[in-house]
C-alpha cells in the first residue's frame, strides 16, 4: 500500500485563512506596504502593560523571577515579557482580546489572573497599561534597524576605538588583498605543475575564472568570495 502523502502539507498561510473564516474576520488585513511591496504582520496594534511594586517576598530571587518570565512567554499571546527582580517590576506586551488579528489573545485580567496562579498578586494602582504598535515598535527595530549597535574590543573604550577604527579597517582591507593574491600564486604554480590540465596562466590582479573554473573551461567569472564551487583531490 502505498503511504505517501497525495498532496502538500497545509501551510502556515492555509491554516491562518481558515482561521479567518472560522472566526468570521473576512474584513481583516494582515498586510503593510513597504516601498512599494506587500509583507504579511502577524499583529498590528498590541498592548504592553507594566506591572510595578511587585511584592519582593512573592518574587523570592533571580531564580524564580527567570522562571516566572519563561512561563510567561509560554503564553503564545504574550509576545515579550520581562521581569525585573531588582526593580520589582513586571512589563508584558500582549496580544489582547480587541486586537484585530488571528493569533491567540489574552486580556489584561487573564494575566493577572496568571500571575496570581504563579504566586505574583500584583496592584492594579501600580498598573500601567498603553497601545504598542507591533510593525514598527518590534518587527521593524528587529529585522530593519536604523543602526546597529557597535561594541568596542575588550578593554578599550568606545572613543578609543572610533579613533583606531579607520586604521584597523585598512588593516583588514591590506590583509584580505594580501591572502587573495598568495592564493591566485599558488594557482598559478599549480598550473604550472601540471601542465597536462592546459590552463592559460591568468595574471594574479583583475578579473579572472577560478582554478576550478579552468579546469573545467569556464571564463570570466570573478574569483574570490562570489565564486561557488567544490575542491577536489586528483585528476
């Protein structure tokens, strides 16, 4: 008997549709225009509630304040959680019951509700809650950020390293034409060495095919990090 699949598995997409018609969102869009490009969001416009003055005698130590945030992002509508043992502080950022979206939601008293079930009774006069925006507060500060974050090398600090950064890219720059043209030498000599393969002896700058390349008669590509092939041993 034979026991393949007759068909392709149902896809994330397939699966979110049917959701839709289940729920009766038929009026719901999941896309934003990016330069000019259609992208699929899971979310639009979340929540992000701050919880303050957790008692510390609830929250107990580090130890069960990380427990108490894996916990909480086990929740599939909680999308970021964050417990701050020494600032007896709680923020979560939520997918919420009026969210116009197909993925799974909690409100504001499923949560308290949680964490009481978790041990955290909190106060709801040191409760702050505020809309989120998802496209642009999360997703485009993850995958599109304006910039990113630069450490300087141990031991020096971040002035330090602005001034030796110039130097230390020629360096690299330097060094990375040095290898190149070591490598295209070797070639070189390779072929040399076997003149039975016919190369044409190609000069170590410019443009030129990869040992491989000549090998197997292929010109005018550009060796170096763009070139794609396989090393073999023996002819």
């Amino acid at each position: 008997m034979d026991r393949r699949n007759t068909g392709p598995a149902e896809t994330a997409y397939q699966r979110d549709l049917k959701l839709q018609r289940q729920r009766g969102a038929g009026g719901y869009n999941d896309k934003v225009i990016e330069n000019g490009i259609a992208y699929r969001v899971p979310y639009g416009i979340v929540k992000t509630v701050v919880f303050k003055n957790i008692r510390k005698d609830e929250l107990i130590d580090l130890e069960h304040a990380a427990r108490l945030q894996y916990r909480l992002l086990l929740n599939d509508a909680v999308l970021k959680a964050k417990v701050e043992f020494a600032k007896l502080m709680i923020s979560i950022i939520y997918n919420p019951d009026d969210a116009e979206n197909l993925k799974e939601k909690i409100s504001i008293e499923g949560i308290i509700d949680f964490l009481a079930g978790e041990g955290i009774h909190v106060d709801t006069n040191s409760m702050s809650t505020a809309d989120f925006d998802y496209y642009n507060e999360m997703y485009r500060r993850q995958f599109d950020p304006p910039s990113i974050r630069e450490h300087p090398p141990y031991t020096y600090t971040q002035e330090e390293w602005k001034r030796m950064k110039p130097a230390w890219e020629e360096k690299v720059r330097k060094s990375e034409e040095e290898k190149l043209a070591k490598f295209h030498e070797w070639e070189n000599r390779y072929a040399e060495l076997h003149p039975e393969m016919k190369f044409e002896k190609i000069p170590v700058s410019g443009k030129r095919p990869s040992l491989l390349g000549r090998i197997m008669g292929r010109n005018g590509r550009k060796a170096g990090k763009d070139e794609k092939g396989f090393w073999f041993h023996g002819i």
